[in-house]
C-alpha cells in the first residue's frame, strides 16, 4: 500500500463553521499540497477561499485525486445516509477522519471498508478560534504516521487528546462537545443575576464575558487545581464565600452538572443507536 505523505492532498467533506476553521488551520500551516472542498452551498468566506486557496467543489469527484486524508465534517443525520459516498471515500487510500457527532466507528467501517484507517474526533466549538480541545479516537489499528497525520488534520483547533474506549466518547460529547454552551449559560445567568441586583445590560454584559473569559485563561494558564485558584478567591466570611454556600450546596451547581451531563450522554447513546 501507497504512504500516506503529508505532502499530498487533503479532502474536506462538509464546510460549515468546524469544516471553515479547519481549512484556515489547514492553509496557515501549508502541509498540505491542496486542498480540496466538498461542500454544495459553500458560504461567501468559502467562495473566496476557492478563488486562491482551496478547491471546491459542489459534489463529490467522480475521480478522486490522490489523497493523504478525507474529514468528515458534515451533520451525522446526513453521513448516515451516505453510504456511496463512504464506499467512494474508502478506497481512496488515504486516512479518514469523522467529526460527526453520535457516528460510531463500527458504522463507519461497515460503510467505508477495511483497508482504510479511521479515526473518530470530538472537536469543540472554541476550536472556531484555536481553542478547543479535539479528542480522538482510533477506529482502527493506526501506524505512529497515520495518529500523527491525525493530530495535525485537528491541529489548528486546540490540543488534541486520544480516548481508548470509544464507549466514553457520550461522555466526552457530553463534557467537552456541548460543554461551551453550559459555559454561555453561566455568562447569560451572571448578566441576568447582575441586573436583578441594579447593574445596567450592558455592565452586566461585559462583567459576566470578562469574567468568565478572563477565569477561563487563568485557568489555563495556571495549572493548579481548579479547587484551589476557587480558594484562593474566597476570603474566610467574605461575599464569595457568601455566594458558594449557595452554589455548593447539597442541591447546588455540582448536582445540577451532575445531572447535565448523565442527561447528554444518556442523549448521546440514543443517537448512535438510530
């Protein structure tokens, strides 16, 4: 079998705003000797991209040039009915990845074949910017090029991390794939708390998403438990204690995560069953 080189091209299935932001990780990098789009209603940012930079085209080649890897990158209820496309993209000799969420790899190998490596991937939105934390899951036995060759395709979204049981993949969907909206939850109740307490929309606004953006970096940056950097906020019989006796409370925010993300895993295995 052909090497899979990094030199050659990359083949996107779906352009959304995951598909976009791993084309401009793709094109900063230059890895890739082209880069070519599948996507039937590309938007403006797309159709400018293919006027210097990508290749797009609105369905899939008859002929497929030759590839180091295919993405996956369009809505699970979609790749599930796109079993030509699968067996098209199987012998291809090159890589596949999916980002759909809920498409679990026995799926997938049935469709596309055996010969070609698979990987599952969970990326998060803040990979939109470069933030997000993509976690990969190995479908099949891959060579150290082939991880590799993955970890570069979900570079440019965050830092990566391998999972070795595909059976927690609910759980990281659950945590980390729906975690940024839990996250927008927190900003939008903090402005609300502040207004119920006088503060105009707008300071409450900006209060709410500077904390919370400013915490997140700190949180990154400090690698410490994130019990501790909350101790260090608390002052003995001060207002944030004042405010933790109620968030830490038997019936609290801990319980209420609790429940949250049991709630989206549970989702999560319904979905791969249908």
């Amino acid at each position: 079998m052909p090497m899979r080189n990094s030199d050659r091209a990359v083949l996107l299935i779906g352009a959304g705003r995951m598909g976009g932001a791993l084309i401009k990780g793709w094109i900063a990098s230059k890895r890739f000797s082209a880069i070519h789009v599948v996507e039937p209603l590309p938007s403006p940012a797309i159709k400018a991209l293919a006027k210097k930079a990508i290749i797009l085209h609105r369905a899939l080649p008859k002929k497929l040039p030759p590839l180091t890897a295919v993405v996956l990158a369009i809505k699970p209820q979609i790749l599930k009915g796109e079993a030509e496309l699968l067996r098209a993209l199987g012998k291809a000799n090159a890589l596949v990845l999916s980002i759909a969420a809920g498409v679990a790899t026995p799926f997938l190998r049935d469709k596309i074949g055996s010969a070609a490596p698979l990987v599952r991937a969970m990326p998060n939105t803040p990979g939109a910017i470069g933030r997000g934390i993509p976690v990969l899951y190995a479908g099949s036995k891959l060579s150290a090029a082939d991880r590799a060759l993955a970890e570069k395709l979900m570079a440019s979204l965050g830092e990566t991390l391998w999972l070795e049981d595909e059976g927690l993949m609910d759980a990281v969907t659950a945590l980390s794939g729906s975690g940024p909206a839990y996250v927008f939850l927190m900003a939008e109740a903090l402005a609300a708390a502040g207004r119920a307490q006088g503060l105009d929309a707008a300071t409450a606004d900006k209060l709410a998403r500077t904390t919370i953006s400013g915490s997140g970096a700190l949180l990154a940056a400090d690698l410490r438990p994130a019990s501790e950097l909350r101790q260090e906020v608390t002052s003995p019989g001060g207002t944030t204690e004042a405010a933790l006796r109620v968030l830490m409370a038997p019936e609290g925010l801990e319980l209420l995560l609790r429940r949250a993300i049991a709630a989206a895993t549970a989702r999560g295995k319904e979905l791969g069953k249908t």
